[in-house]
C-alpha cells in the first residue's frame, strides 16, 4: 500500500481563492490508476482552504464568536475542493471514498490526538481508495484548530507502514543553496531555514513537510516529486528513478 499526499499547490492555484487545477488533477489521478497500486489519497487545502483559514485566524484556535463563520466556510470550501478531486479520481477508473477529517480527527493544542483509523481500513478492505485532506478539526484545547494534509500523512504512516510515502508538490524537490538534493537526513532538515512567502500557507509550506516527513521515515520510504511533470507520479508508484527528494 502506497500513501500519495497531492499538494494544495499542485492541484489549486495557491494565490487566487478557488482555482481548481482539473487538467492536472485528472492527469494525476489516471497517473495513479495506471500505477496499479493501492493508494491512501491525502490532498491539500491550497486556495480553498488558506487564504479564508488565515483570514479568520483558526490556526490560532478559538478567540471569538466571529471565527465560528469561518469554520464552517472553510470546512465547506475544503469538501467543496474534495469533492472535485473525488470526481477526477472516479472518470480515472478509481473508486474513492471521502474521508473529512472534521468528521474522524480530533487535536490536542494543534497535534492529532484521535484518528478513527478503522474507518480507512474497513474502506480498504472492500476496495475502496480512501481520500482524506486538510481541514479544519476538533481540538480539545483550543476548540477547532486547522490539520494540514501533511499531518494526516504522518498519522496515517504509523498505522499503515505503507512501502511508500509520495508528496507530490509543484517543485522537483527539496532545494538548497538552489541545488536539488537527491537525499535529505536529520542534520541537513536541522540547518534549513523557514522561507517567508507571500503566499497565504497557515501550515507551513515545504520546511513543514521535510520535518514531517522526517518523522514519518520511521515508517515508511518518504519522498518529495514534481506532480507537474508528466508520469513522475506514476513512475514513482511503480517504484522506478525519478527526480525528486527521499527523505531519511
Ligand atoms: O493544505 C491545510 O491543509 P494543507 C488545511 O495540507 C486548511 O496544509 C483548512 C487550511
């Protein structure tokens, strides 16, 4: 089993509120179907999720009764973008379901605490392609806080142990010093620095992800690929060389 991560800036335009990138999107998912594999599907929020999240400052948690708007924006903003992806991955040939972490998740101070992980192996057992994203959750301290794409990878890793963990973002991997590393370890995630953009990201952008995905190498082979460039996805899955960055 396979856990494939389709980042907000893959699949949205992340600068304008609620473009959906469908040509890619069905690119990727029909990448995904002619891989073969069994895959766990966690997408991101990209510019249905952000820019109203940082907007509202739910990745603060609850401070007033104006956020409580937001949340339910977002929430349906985020499902809105799921249900797209869902409809591309089905016209692939696949057959997902729609797992909303609002619904199977909750945190405590901003760390995922509950996951009803049964409700993804009870789908995959009948085989059905689970399809999970970044949302805005329960959270026993703060009340709601926000649960990026990436965290629900890490969670889903230590159940899973799946033979391989693929963040497909819009880059060819983890730079540095403008040079493409083929491999990252601890000491080198250590030395990286958190990179300001312009861009509305309440949960952090790449330097996020390799820490995350640091973790997760416990569990499961973890990498970082280009899902702009055709079959690098599809390569990936099917376990052959591709440009991008494993993470160790
Ligand atoms: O795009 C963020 O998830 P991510 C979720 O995976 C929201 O970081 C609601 C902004």
């Amino acid at each position: 089993m396979m856990l494939v991560k389709l980042g907000g800036s893959v699949i949205t335009d992340k600068s304008k509120k609620y473009v959906f990138k469908e040509k890619t999107v069905r690119r990727l998912a029909k990448e995904i179907k002619n891989s073969g594999e069994k895959v766990i599907v966690v997408h991101g929020a990209g510019s249905f999720g952000h820019i109203l999240a940082k907007k509202y400052g739910l990745d603060k948690g609850f401070i007033n009764e104006k956020q409580i708007s937001g949340v339910t924006k977002v929430q349906a903003d985020v499902k809105g973008l799921n249900a797209r992806v869902v409809n591309s991955l089905i016209d692939a040939g696949i057959s997902p379901v729609s797992i909303p972490p609002s619904a199977v998740v909750e945190c405590r101070n901003k760390k995922i605490e509950k996951i009803n992980v049964d409700v993804f192996k009870k789908y995959l057992n009948l085989g059905l392609t689970p399809v999970t994203f970044g949302d805005v959750t329960l959270d026993r301290k703060l009340g709601f806080c926000i649960v990026s794409g990436d965290l629900l990878m890490l969670e889903l890793a230590k159940v899973f142990k799946p033979e391989k963990s693929i963040f497909v973002s819009n880059v060819d991997g983890v730079y540095m010093d403008k040079k493409r590393m083929d491999k990252i370890h601890d000491k080198i995630v250590r030395n990286m620095k958190r990179k300001k953009t312009k861009i509305p990201d309440v949960t952090g952008s790449m330097y996020e992800k390799v820490k995350i995905g640091l973790k997760m190498s416990k569990f499961t082979k973890t990498m970082i690929i280009n899902g702009n460039v055709n079959n690098r996805l599809c390569n990936a899955l099917k376990g052959r060389k591709v440009v991008g960055t494993v993470i160790k």
